[in-house]
C-alpha cells in the first residue's frame, strides 16, 4: 500500500503570552508517513508552516522525558506516540494538564523542580566506607525491591494524570514521591528518616486518593501509585511506632 | 524584564476529562452505597435489641417491594464496589514474591476476587441451610 499524500490534522492548543490573553486552537494539516511519531509533526510544523510554535524536545527515544504532552486528551510521550494511530479522525495537542502553559506545548515545571530536590533524590549512605572497603553490596532480592522505581525519567505524566494534583498543587505528587521511594527502599541508603518528614505531611502520600492513573500513563512501567500507597503504610507505622520505639 | 505569564487552565468538569476518571468517581460513590447498606443492617441489629415487635417491623420493611428493588440495585453496586477494590489492591501492596518469582498484579486481583466470591458463597450456603 502506497504511503505517499497522507494528510493529517494536528489541531495544537497554542498560547503566546504576549499576544494571547487565552490559549487557542490552531489547525496545522500535516503531511506524514506511518513511521513518523507526534513530536514528528509538531517538528514538521516548525520548519515548514509555522516556525513560532515551541514545544520542548530532546533524545526521541523515551529516556529525556522532555516532550510529554496531552494527546487527544491523554497524557502521552509525543515521541512515542505515532500519528498513524490517528489517521484519519486527526489529533489535538496540548501543554501537559494540571501545569500552567509557559507557551504553546510548554508547560511550566518550577514547581515540579523544587518537590523533586525536596525529597534529595540521590543516596545518602547508610554507613560511610572508604575507597580500601570496596564497594556497597547488595543482593539481587534488595535490588528488586527499588529497581522499577528508578526508571523514572522526570517525564511528569503522572503529574498531568494525577487529578488531586491538578486540583491542589501542594500535593508532593506520584512521581516525586516514587522517586523518593526508590531511596527509602534502596538498602544501601540511610536517609529514610529525613525523608519521612515529607512522606507523613499533609502534601505527602495522603493526598493520595489512589486514582490510579498515574500508574497507567507511566511509559517507564515505574508504577507511582504502588509507591505512593506503599508508603501510607510507611507513614502508619511510623505514626504508631514511636509509642514503643526506644528513644 | 521577564514576560513570563503562565497561563492555569480550569479544572471545571475533571472528572469527565478521562472514562478512567469517571470509573473512579464510580468506585468512591460506590462506597457511599456500601455504607449506606451497612447503616440498614445497623437498624436491623438495633431493632432487634429492641424485642420481637421492632424486629418484625424492620423484617417487614425489608419485604417491601421497594426494599426488594433497592436490595438488587445495591447488590450491582457491591458487586462493583469489590471488584474495583480488588483491581487497585496491586497498587497497595509491596512486591509478592513467590518461589523467587514476583506475583503479577493480574494474579492478585484474581486471588482477592476469588476469595470475594468464595466467601460470599460460603456465606450464602450458611444462610440457605439457616433458612426456617
């Protein structure tokens, strides 16, 4: 079967601060090929029909997480999503929901920065070693306990999926909190009790209502809500285990 | 000077955004059902504290074709109700290991159904064999 003159529509929710007071819809119609992905089109528009829209982009593989993005509605890798797939009905686009757009497909991600350093997402260690020691061991058993949870690339879908997060944004939301699991849960570490501070807060996992959804948009397969909710119960015992933990 | 203006979008209507938000929104008003059927069999326990006479008023309430109807209609919603607890037990729970190999959430979700449906079946056969 020939490919040759497929025409699609790419209708992109556009917002240019300074000339715009609210965001509108533009159609672009966008000649393509089935292996051509989202993010594709969207460079198809920029260098031939119109060079101001601004989208963020990177690898094209699904590992920068930079060009998430809501496509016909879901939260979506624009690089991992083929225009094929809506041929010939077309697609809409549109900035990650629940942030505010900074422009066109861009959204606003300050607030997503500052969570992420809050949680200090990198290994604290448990016991310091010096070089002569060696190495930190770990089992294949302890490794299987973190290893999905750091798989996380910073897409923030799951934000974009997470409804209480759209509703109120103080929540510390999915994929800060799977990344802070990823340590806790990481034998090597020490830092879990620093960390607890914001697993117990108000903003922490019990903002969570287990929607789900962020679990199901992840395209790392890290699974935020299993963290999330692992972590109530965390946050339980530790609520009630200081009544008998020796000081 | 920055011309930064983000723009925030309205979160009017959320729910009807996604079919996976609707079918949240059903499993929580699902709950309120459930509850609300716990407070029926609450009557029930407290009418029977009460002596024989309160206890056949609540049992002939409970006769009442609207009390068939709405008894059915609550049926459908537990129904539900269990099986959307179970479909987000995997997300609760940690990682189950089983012979060195970890329990798919599939298999969970089965498991807890299963045992839903047995012990409503254990429950029914108690009350049928109870029967007067």
């Amino acid at each position: 079967m020939s490919e040759a003159g497929k025409v699609i529509e790419i209708e992109v929710l556009r917002y240019r601060p300074e000339q715009d007071a609210a965001p509108v819809t533009q159609m672009f119609r966008v000649p393509f090929t089935d292996d051509m992905s989202v993010l594709q089109g969207l460079q198809y528009i920029k260098d031939h029909l119109d060079g101001t829209l601004s989208f963020r982009w990177s690898c094209r593989m699904a590992i920068c997480g930079s060009c998430g993005m809501m496509i016909d509605g879901k939260p979506k890798l624009s690089c991992k999503t083929f225009l094929r797939e809506f041929y010939p009905a077309g697609l809409r686009v549109e900035a990650l929901a629940h942030f505010p757009i900074e422009r066109d497909l861009v959204a606003g991600v300050d607030d997503f920065i500052v969570k992420l350093e809050s949680i200090k997402p990198y290994l604290i260690p448990k016991e310091s070693r010096r070089l002569e020691q060696g190495e930190y061991l770990q089992t294949p058993h302890e490794l299987e306990q973190y290893e999905q949870f750091s798989s996380c690339i910073n897409c923030m879908l799951c934000y974009a999926a997470c409804p209480q997060y759209g509703l109120d944004s103080k929540f510390t939301g999915p994929g800060v909190l799977a990344l802070l699991h990823r340590y806790n849960a990481d034998s090597r570490d020490g830092g879990r009790d620093e960390r607890m501070q914001l697993v117990n807060a108000e903003e922490g996992v019990w903002s969570c209502t287990a929607v789900g959804y962020c679990s199901e948009v992840c395209p790392k397969a890290v699974d935020p809500a299993n963290a999330v909710n692992l972590n109530k119960v965390e946050s339980a015992k530790d609520y009630f285990l200081r009544f008998v933990r020796k000081q | 000077m920055s011309g930064r203006r983000p723009y925030v979008r309205s979160m009017n209507g959320w729910w009807r955004r996604d079919p996976f938000f609707v079918r949240y929104m059903i499993r929580e008003a699902t709950a309120l059902i459930v509850a609300a059927y716990a407070l029926v069999l609450l009557a029930g326990v407290l009418c029977l504290a009460q002596g024989e006479a309160a206890w056949n008023g609540w049992l002939a309430q409970m006769q009442r074709p609207v009390s068939i109807v709405l008894h059915v209609l609550m049926l459908a919603v537990m129904i539900y109700h269990t099986y959307s607890w179970f479909e987000i037990m995997p997300k609760t729970m940690p990682a189950l290991f089983v012979g060195g190999k970890r329990v798919s959430a599939a298999a969970i979700t089965m498991t807890g159904l299963a045992a839903a449906v047995a012990a409503a079946a254990a429950t029914f056969a108690v009350a049928w064999m109870l029967r007067p």
